[in-house]
C-alpha cells in the first residue's frame, strides 16, 4: 500500500509539489534566518533529482540583414621625397686603357659621383667575331673549307663526268677570287702542293685538313668508288663546262671526269687574297 502511495506521488505533478514544498520551506528558513548547510545541500540534492532533462535543441533562426558599409578613412599624409638617381656619366677611354683596340682606344661609363670608371674597349686588332658578321666577305687571309661529293654518269660511251658544287658560305670580295690552283691534291706537283700546303696551319694538308695559301682555291680528294682515271676542272657557277672560267665570288662547280660509273668525295679550302 505505501509502495502505491510512493508511486503516486513521484509523478510530473508530484515533482512540482514537492519542488514548491522544498522551497516554501526553504523560503521559511530563510525568513526565520537562513538554512543550515545541511539543509542547504538537501534542498540542491532534491532540485536535481527531480529536475527535467534539458529540451531539444530550437530551429536555426532566419539570417539577420547585412550591416550598413562603414565610413571611408581618411587619406593619409604624402610621404616624403626619395633621393635624387644618379646619372650614367660616359667618357673616352685611351688607347693605354684598351691596348690592341681598333680603332684605338673605347669608351667609359661611371655612375654620377661615384669616382669608378667602367671601360668598353673596340674590339681588338686582327681578331674578327666567329662567325664573321652576316652579308659580309671573307676576311684578307681567312681561310673557309667545305665538303664535295659527286656521282658519275655515263653520256658517252666508255665515258662518265659528274658535277659537284663548292659552295662558299662567306663570299669572296668582287675582285679578290683567288685562282683555281689543285685539282687531286695527292697527285699534284710540288709548285702545285707548295700553294696549298699553309705552314700557319697545324698538321699536314690532306682530305681531313683542307689547306689554301692566300689568293688559292684548292681541292682535295678522299674516295673514287668504281671509276677509273678520274680527273676534274673548276668551272664557274655561272657557265658550267669543261675547261670553263674559275670560281665566283660565291663559289665554283667541280667538273669530274673517269671512264666507267662511279663517284668521287672530297673537301676543299679556300683562302682570301
């Protein structure tokens, strides 16, 4: 029977009378002057017995409006002027300042007020650049070397002839052609060899190191395959033929002759007046 009571009264309504009987008592100590700590922790131990598990958590809020744009800062103070640049200051340089120049002498360069001269000389005398500069013509005493190859066909009978082109990639000076001195340098004479044969060169002439003296075009060669008596002439670019006129400012064409096919490689030097 007392079981039945307790279930009654620990009911929701129950806790809130029980609640408002803590407090009514609670509130009468106080007036009557204060709880005793036991009491105190009596009356929290009740209130958190029976207090109510805490609710579910309300629906996000709408989006509140954006804020109004604050007001622009105002302009800062202009900073200060920098420092004056310095100017490039350009002068003559001597010629014992660039020796070997040419022309003599350059040109120096110095940052105002710095006191430290810079020089660019002119270039040095007697060395060109490599390659020598685009459109131009081959230097006095400069020599330039190249490869030929070529094929023989029969037009007569028992006879064949090949042409092979010799190709300057510098020209030659209008006036200054160097003559056409050696055909198969390795059966030519020795007057025909001694323009030829470059002693400022390394090494001995030969197909691998085409030589010319100054004023001299010379041909070299390194194979014949198949034909037999193979002899050749220089002709010009302009009128190809045998025993035509020499080489051109930009080059020359090899007549090659033999009996039989066949073909002919060899190389070439060619050197300004």
């Amino acid at each position: 029977m007392l079981n039945a009571i307790r279930r009654r009264v620990i009911t929701p309504s129950g806790v809130i009378a029980v609640a408002a009987l803590v407090f009514a008592m609670a509130g009468a100590a106080w007036a009557a002057g204060g709880l005793t700590k036991s009491q105190e922790k009596q009356v929290v131990k009740i209130a958190k017995k029976y207090a109510g598990k805490p609710g579910a958590p309300g629906a996000q809020g709408p989006v509140g409006p954006a804020g109004k744009d604050g007001a622009n800062g105002s302009n800062g103070a202009p900073g200060a002027p920098g420092d004056a640049g310095k100017s490039v200051v350009l002068g003559a340089a001597t010629a014992g300042e660039c020796p070997g120049s040419n022309p003599s002498g350059g040109t120096t360069l110095e940052v105002e007020g710095s006191g430290a001269k810079k020089k660019v000389c002119n270039g040095k005398e007697g060395k060109e650049g490599s390659p020598w500069t685009a459109g131009g013509v081959l230097p006095s005493q400069k020599t330039e070397t190249g490869t030929w190859a070529a094929s023989l066909v029969e037009l007569e009978p028992g006879q064949t002839y090949g042409l092979a082109p010799l190709s300057f990639s510098i020209p030659i000076q209008e006036g200054a052609v160097p003559s056409a001195n050696v055909v198969k340098f390795q059966t030519a004479t020795a007057s025909e060899k001694e323009n030829c044969e470059d002693e400022s060169h390394a090494g001995a002439a030969g197909p691998n190191n085409p030589e010319a003296k100054p004023g001299y075009l010379c041909i070299y060669f390194g194979t014949e395959l198949a034909a037999e008596g193979i002899s050749a002439t220089i002709s010009s670019v302009n009128q190809p033929g045998i025993g035509g006129p020499g080489p051109g400012v930009a080059g020359a064409v090899l007549e090659v002759t033999g009996t039989g096919q066949g073909s002919a490689a060899g190389s070439f030097a060619v050197t300004a007046p």
